[in-house]
C-alpha cells in the first residue's frame, strides 16, 4: 500500500510479545514489545495508526513498523505496551 490516507478497518486486534522481543521486524529495526508499535498486513511502515477499543472506549496510536498478524481473522497486532 503506497498511502494510509482515509484508510479505516474494524475487526479484531492481538498482541506480541515475548517471543519476538529483541527480534528484527520487517522495517528492520529491533522489536521492543514495550514500545507503541505494530504489525499490520499492508499499511506502510512508520504509518501511526489510531486503534480503538470498541468494548471500552478507549484508544492507543501506534507506528506501524512490522507485517503481520499472522492468525487468520485479525486485522492488527500489537506490542504489549
């Protein structure tokens, strides 16, 4: 995807974590499950998205710097933090 402009998706998030953590993400930087990040699919790399949580209310933004997930039926993972 060369652009996120306008770009809007609803489904299901999850996490990663300890099992990447110190590993390089496809952008090539070292994964820090502590930090404000995730994987999606096709968004461009360094992308900030805002992810809502339908349930509570509540949102995060996070910088899109690894491809993923890899679990059928989510849209987006995120770092633990």
């Amino acid at each position: 995807m060369d652009s996120s402009k306008g770009y809007v998706e609803e489904g299901i998030a999850s996490w990663y974590g300890t099992k990447f953590h110190g590993r390089r993400t496809s952008s090539g930087e070292t994964y820090d499950m502590y930090a404000m990040t995730a994987a999606h699919k096709t968004l461009p790399f360094n992308t900030v998205v805002k992810v809502n949580n339908l349930d509570n209310g509540k949102s995060v933004q996070v910088r899109i710097n690894d491809r993923g997930p890899f679990i059928e039926g989510r849209i987006i993972d995120l770092s633990y933090k």
